[in-house]
C-alpha cells in the first residue's frame, strides 16, 4: 500500500509545487508569514489525498484537521518558509507526510524553486529506499560527532548574529536555508551533518523531514533532548529540533546561545527580490558553476599552487579551510559593486580593490598593491615582471556571469578595463577579455566543450594572441598560458578534480592554471561540475574570531548562490551608456587604441 501512496504524494507535492513556483516567479502575493496561495494548495492537497484515502485522517497548518481512523493521519505543510518565500528566497518547500500509529511512515519534501527552477524532491516510504529526483540516493554514512569541516544547516536567522550560530554548532560550521523540512531532507540524503531549529514548530513542519531521518537510521530530538513524538491526531508543538545521528543530535540539543546577541550592522548578504529570478535552470546553473569554480579552486587549491610567482608567506598559521584567497576575494568584491550598482562603476570598483588592501588580507600581492597604490609612478612597471603576472583574470569571474546576457563587445571591453586597474599590458588585458567572452557565451548559450573550445580560439586569434608566441616576440604572458591550459584541459576530460590536478602538474608556472580552469569547467558544465565538498566549504567558511587570519564579512562567500542570480539579472538590466562618467571615458580610450 505504501507504494501507491508514495505515488500520490509525490504527484500532489509536484502538482503543487508548480502552483506556487508560478506564483513565486511572477511575484509572490501576501505579507510577514501569510501568503493566500498556502490555503489554496492545501485545499488542493486535502482533496487530493482524502479522495484516495478517505478513512485516513489529515492536519494540515492553514485549513486544520479532519478525523480519520485513528490509525493514519496526513500531516501537512503547503509551503514551509512562507516568510521567506515571500522576501523572494529560493528554499521553502512543500512537505507531505503519512503516520501511522503516530509513526511517520512516508516524507515527500518538495523545494520548488531550489537551487533552480528545476526543484529538488525527496521521498521516501517505509522499506523503501530514499527517492531524489527520481533516482535512487545511495545512504550516507552518519556522523558520530561533529568536526571542523561538517555541516549544520539553520535558518537565515543565524545571519543575524554568524558568532553566536558559530559558537553554537562547533566545531562544525553553518549554512543557511528558509524550510526546516528542507533541512531535515538534506541531511538525510547527505548533503549536511546535522540541522536544528529554536524557533516554534508544529508538526506539520517536521514531519515528513523527521520520516526521511527515519529513513537512514537518523533521528529528531525535542527541546529537551527526548525523540519526537505525535499525538494520535498528529499533532505536536515545539520550540527547538535538532536533527542527525543520535549523538549528534543529542550534542547539538545541550547547546544554546548565551547571552545578549546583537544585530550584526550592515551585513552585506545579497538576497534576491520577491518575482525577479533567472527562470532558466541551465543558465543559473552554468553561471553557479562558473563563480563557485572561481572561489573554490582559489580557496582550496591555492594551498597546493600558488596563483602568484612569489609566494609569500612567512606566518605558519592557515586560513580556514575554504577560506576564500587573495583572487577570489577580489573577484567577489567585484560581483558585490556589480550587483550594488547594476553596472561597472570603475570609481567604486577601484576604491573597493583599494579598501581590499587596506583590510589586512592573507596576502598582499606586489602587482596588486604596486598598481592599486600607484608606486610604478616612481618606478615604472617591470613588463617583464608583468607579464608574469595572472591577478586580473583570476579575478574576472564575476564579469562571465554579469555579461552572459550582455552584449560581447561590452563585456570584453568591462574586462579589459578591470584589468587595466592591476596591470598596464594589452596582452594580459586582452586575455583577459577573451576569457570573460568566453565564459559569458557558455554560460549563455550552454554550448558542448568543442563550441566552446572554437569560440576561444576565435576570440584569442581576434585578439591576435594564438597567432604567434608574443606580440613583442617574447614567450606569452602567464595568464595567457593559464587559459591555453583550462582550454586543454577541456578538451580532454569532464572531470574538475583531475583537469585541476593535471592543469598544475602541466605547467607550475604561475599557479594561475586550477583556478582558470576550474572556473571555466563550472562555467561549461554547472554547478554540479563543482565537487560538493569544495562547495560545502566555501559556502560555509566565516573567518571570525578565533581565526588565524579573520576577515570583514564582505568577504564572506556565504551568498554565493544568490549573489550569482543577483549578477545575472544585473547583466541583464545593465544599460552600458549610463556608466558614470569615468568609467565611459575608460571604457572609450580602451576602443580607440
């Protein structure tokens, strides 16, 4: 019997799920914690269900109970994260679940519109494996204790105070998302450690997450640290859960957050705005890919090539892990002035880079700071020297992902003015100009490696930089060297993790190489591309007290996935003629030479 159930409650949340993604596309409707649409879907949820099951009972949080058999009982929640789903954030979720003898029996969590518009589903029923996206998830092995490089999944909440939630879940770290369902579905199909909540639940907001658990051996404890129970109507009222393995679970419930926590002042977490969204699944995915390659080869792969010639780095202490470096927290402090202004505003840009120096990063790199303080004014830029030098297209990410719904020749001329900041050669300002191209035309178009790989080529012979070895006859500059790698690598396998590895044992050049090619395979292939460790790493890493090296939150990766959305729409809304005065004056010297 539980098959068929399965069926229809995986058909209902689908059914449902499209309602309120169309709804969540066009612009959601209703205010603080009420949407009219949840009463409406779960109508349709209660008729679909009862009308096959009429003997069971059913809960559901807008529309109340009705009496069943005693035995059974559905337990439901149209859209778990109603408040968030109306301040536009992908994550809140449908979730459907079945008790029996007060039992959940069967979860089906459906989170429509994440990471895409394409959803994410997880079900499952009792002697059945866990279903995600119609495929077969292999169990993931529980954790017996937390460690420096687990997962937590919390509400957004914890944003209001990252030292408190921190200190709370150590030595693990924390990612946040809108539905406690959808948490709860996450750590059971492995995607998390743990998850907890200490905000007033029902059972409607846990039970099909807590079946799911079930599912792998996992389990839900209380406030008090006691395993979730339900009436025999299915009700049940909390003010704490916590989710994972027994001990786990039980570790993180003896915690709380102690004392006064203050509202952390002008956080600069990017959020997404109520009906505005990339509506293509491809096109988000392919631009993730392409800034979480970006942040992630820099931050993880820096450690075992370095991206500048000399590497300085005299204090044994080391960064976090997934840290963000010194290029990829130039590359995000670009996206961040890319979303702010809609556009490039090469003032804010240059004084933005310049208060990068000023925040005492890990590392100050000598063409950066020579170019950003302008001591090459005295002594004018070695060009051998420069040519050495990788920084700007190891930072220019953001500007693929700005320019994929851009016009090419504004994006290329975009890139060549961002490099101009941080190195004088038209060689490396050009490479520079091709990649962000290319990166925009994948992210684009979706195009297979070989389009791909045509289109590079072009753009390089445009330039008249694959022609011959140099322009001034001297071997090729090292940023050009990293993009004919990332192009190599392309060409000959799909793997991220062994295009990385062999990118760096090709070349050790500059150590430019993984990150250029990283950030072009996320670019090519998506988010997925991207090993979910790395990510998980990244998207969690808050160097704050207790670091070795602790940074401002700006730079923090933590809003990727929705600073990634927020630079596509920019690019798209972006009116290049109404850039500052400057910034068209740059622009308008780099066309004329």
């Amino acid at each position: 019997m539980l098959d068929s159930l399965l069926k229809l409650a995986v058909s209902t949340a689908r059914d449902v799920g499209r309602l309120l993604l169309n709804e969540f596309t066009s612009g959601p409707v209703g205010k603080g914690r009420v949407a009219p649409i949840d009463t409406a879907v779960e109508r349709l949820i209660c008729d679909t269900l009862l009308s096959e099951t009429p003997h069971f009972g059913f809960l559901g949080e807008e529309t109340g109970a009705v009496a069943g058999d005693g035995i059974h009982t559905w337990v439901v929640d149209p859209q778990d994260g109603t408040s968030y789903y109306l301040r536009g954030a992908r994550g809140p979720a449908v979730s459907i679940a079945l008790l029996r003898h007060r039992i959940p029996v069967l979860g089906v969590v459906f989170a429509y519109a994440a990471p895409d518009h394409n959803g994410d589903l997880i079900a499952w029923a009792e002697g059945r494996p866990i279903i995600r996206n119609n495929r077969v998830v292999r169990q993931p092995a529980l954790t017996p204790y937390l460690e420096n490089d687990h997962i937590v999944l919390t509400s957004p909440a914890a944003n209001i105070a990252p030292q408190a939630a921190a200190d709370v879940v150590s030595p693990a770290r924390y990612v946040v998302l809108p539905s406690i369902a959808y948490r709860l579905a996450l750590v059971a199909v492995g995607d998390a450690n743990a998850t907890l909540s200490v905000a007033p639940l029902n059972s409607w907001d846990i039970a099909a997450g807590h079946a799911l658990l079930r599912a792998v051996g996992a389990t839900l404890l209380d406030q008090n640290g006691e395993e979730v129970t339900y009436d025999v109507d299915g009700r049940r009222k909390l003010t704490a859960c916590f989710g994972g393995s027994e001990t786990t679970a039980a570790a993180l419930s003896t915690r709380r957050i102690q004392g006064r926590t203050l509202r952390e002042k002008s956080a600069p977490y990017v959020e997404l705005r109520p009906g505005i969204t990339i509506t293509d699944s491809g096109v988000l995915s392919r631009a993730q890919g392409c800034m979480m390659g970006h942040l992630c080869a820099d931050a993880i792969l820096t450690d075992k090539a370095t991206s500048e010639p000399h590497h300085v780095q005299d204090n044994p202490a080391q960064p976090l892990p997934g840290q963000l470096r010194v290029h990829s927290e130039l590359g995000l402090t670009l996206a961040r002035v890319l979303v702010d202004y809609e556009n490039y505003h090469l003032p804010r840009v240059r004084e933005m880079y310049k208060g990068w120096l000023r925040s005492s990063p890990i590392r100050r790199p000598e063409s950066i700071v020579g170019a950003l303080t302008k001591q090459h004014v005295v002594s004018p830029p070695n060009h051998h020297t420069q040519r050495r030098y990788s920084d700007p297209i190891l930072r220019c990410a953001p500007l693929g992902v700005f320019g994929a719904l851009l016009a090419s020749k504004h994006i290329q001329q975009l890139a060549q003015l961002d490099a101009s900041l941080t190195n004088t050669l038209s060689e490396v300002q050009d490479v520079s100009a091709a990649f962000v191209a290319t990166l925009a035309f994948v992210i684009r178009t979706g195009e297979q490696p070989g389009t791909v790989l045509e289109f590079a080529q072009d753009q390089l012979n445009d330039k008249r930089l694959g022609m011959q070895p140099s322009r001034g006859g001297h071997d090729q500059t090292a940023a050009y060297h990293a993009f004919n790698e990332a192009l190599h690598q392309l060409r000959n396998t799909s793997s991220l993790r062994d295009a990385s590895t062999q990118a760096h044992e090709n070349t050790k050049k500059t150590g430019a190489e993984p990150i250029v090619t990283a950030t072009l395979f996320g670019a090519t292939y998506g988010r997925d591309a991207i090993p979910k460790t790395w990510q998980r790493l990244v998207l969690s890493c808050r160097p704050q007290r207790g670091a070795a090296y602790p940074r401002p939150a700006r730079y923090w990766a933590v809003d990727t996935l929705a600073l990634t959305e927020r630079l596509l729409l920019a690019g798209k809304n972006a009116q290049l003629p109404m850039c500052d005065t400057e910034t068209k004056d740059a622009i308008n010297r780099i066309v004329e030479n």
